[in-house]
C-alpha cells in the first residue's frame, strides 16, 4: 500500500479497566467528517472505546466501519448500546443513529469532558470548517462563529500539499517551528490560492521573491491558516470592547489540533496555553455526541 503523507494514522483503543458489561447506560458516538471518522463508546459516562478512521465515497458504511472498529475485541455488539448520537458533515448518513447533533453542541459537550469544566473557548479546526465557540460556566453555548466560504477547506489542503511533497503531514507542523520568525503568509483568503503560492516557494530559486527556508515554507503556510482562524475567534461577541479576550480555558479539537505550527502560533497570538488532554482532539464531536444522546 501506498504511503498516505497527507493523513493523520488511524487509531482504535479498548479500555482495560472500564468492564462494559457491569454498566448501566452504554451510548455511542459517530462524527463522520469530510476527511475521517470518529467513534466513541461510553459505559456509564466513562470512555470505554473508540476509532478514528479514513472516511470513505460511502459515509453510511464508514459510519458502520468507524463504530465496529470502536467495539472490536472488545466482545459488545450493536444491541449492547443502548443509545448512538451522530454528528459531523455527514450524520445524515448514520442511518443507525438514535439522534443526530450539530457539531457546534457536539464539539462544546466533547471539549468539557475531554479538558476540564473550565474551559471556555473551544476552536474546532477539521477538514473543511473552523469553528469558534463560546461557552458559558454553566455548560452551554454563548456564541459560536465558522469560517466563510472563500477559506473552506484549510485541513484538506494541508493534506493535498503533504501529499503532493511527499512530506508526512506529523512533520510539518514541528518543522515549521524552526524557523526563527514566521515569513509574511501565504494567502489567507483562499487556500486554493495559498496552496498554489506554497508549492511555488518549493521552485526554482531563481523565481522565488524570496528565499526561503524549508522550515521558513511551512511556516509561511501554517502562520496563514492560523492567522485566518485567528479572525474567526476574532469575531465572536466579546466579553469586553478592546482586543481578543478567552475566558477561562482554551481548547483546540479538530485535526489541525493536531498540527503544533498551528496550534503554537494561536496560542502566541492570544497570549494563552491552551488545555491538554490525553485524548485523541478529533474524538471531541464523537464524545460530545455520546454524551448527548443520553
């Protein structure tokens, strides 16, 4: 098989301590996205499994896949669940779904249980949206903001470029970190356009603007999406008039949760550290539609 550069690996985990047949209440998770599928089973409000896979042409079968993965080994079959919220860009097609949930509530109800009742902001950054949410103390959504049309697509084109350079898409992003000061962006209004401008700095030298380092090239790329999303939080309602404010903790989920050239240049700019959490970022909408469903 040929090597995916432009995907995060697919993963899968069964706890060892949480025994799903002790359990009262056992409900289920799917985000069936653009790009990936997540799953995530809970056994009395503890996580209990999960999987996060390639999506595929066919979601209503990826969402079926992404659950079975989720339970395998693991002896429980569809009937032991008694309840399964869907979400994400296809969660029409889980066609096995209890219920299905935006990705706004879904994302906010993951990011609590994954890094503490005291987060505030959640950003959310997949493969073709971002999305800014606001949340109140008291577990609820204050405001939520997504990105325009003409800036879709951010996670899919990084994926698109790591391919077309045969760069692993775990690389880049601690790459780009080297550089010792972030290069003006590559467009931030179309990634068609910024993708385009990426690879150009690749060519011959003799028509670069500039020379740039390789790790100067990623930077100039990631500094653009984060600086796109950086207008997105941007314009949530503020708690006061004046600059950028997150109160309480701050959250990434998402892929590009996953990218530290993204996620570092956010927290420069905002002037905070974000929550850590041992779990996987893009089980979020998953674990936020098992709690959900409840």
């Amino acid at each position: 098989m040929a090597q995916e550069y432009g995907r995060w690996p697919q993963s899968s985990w069964v706890s060892k301590e949480v025994n799903w047949k002790d359990a009262k209440v056992i409900t289920a998770g799917v985000d069936v996205g653009t790009t990936s599928a997540q799953a995530a089973i809970l056994c009395d409000g503890k996580l209990f499994g999960y999987a996060n896979i390639r999506a595929g042409v066919d979601f209503k079968q990826t969402a079926e896949d992404v659950l079975k993965a989720a339970m395998d080994g693991s002896g429980m079959t569809m009937e032991n669940i008694s309840a399964v919220g869907g979400t994400g860009f296809a969660k029409k097609n889980i066609t096995f779904a209890s219920k299905t949930f935006d990705e706004i509530h879904s994302h906010a109800k993951g990011a609590r249980f994954m890094f503490g009742p005291d987060v505030r902001t959640v950003i959310d950054m997949g493969g073709q949206t971002v999305k800014a949410i606001r949340l109140f103390e008291w577990d609820r959504v204050r405001d939520f903001m997504l990105n325009d049309k003409c800036s879709t697509g951010a996670g899919r084109n990084i994926e698109v470029i790591c391919e077309q350079l045969q760069k692993d898409i775990t690389e880049i992003g601690p790459k780009s970190l080297e550089a010792e000061k972030d290069p003006e962006p590559v467009s931030t209004t179309c990634w068609a356009f910024a993708g385009t401008e990426t690879l150009g700095l690749f060519g011959r030298p003799e028509y670069r603007s500039e020379k740039l380092s390789e790790a100067e090239i990623y930077a100039s790329h990631l500094f653009a999406v984060a600086w796109r999303i950086m207008g997105i939080v941007g314009r949530l309602s503020p708690l006061d008039v004046g600059e950028i404010v997150i109160d309480g903790d701050l959250a990434f989920t998402g892929g590009l949760a996953k990218n530290p050239g993204i996620t570092a240049r956010i927290e420069r700019d905002l002037g905070i550290c974000a929550a850590k959490s041992d779990i996987d970022p893009m089980l979020a909408g998953a674990i936020g539609a098992a709690l959900l469903v409840i």
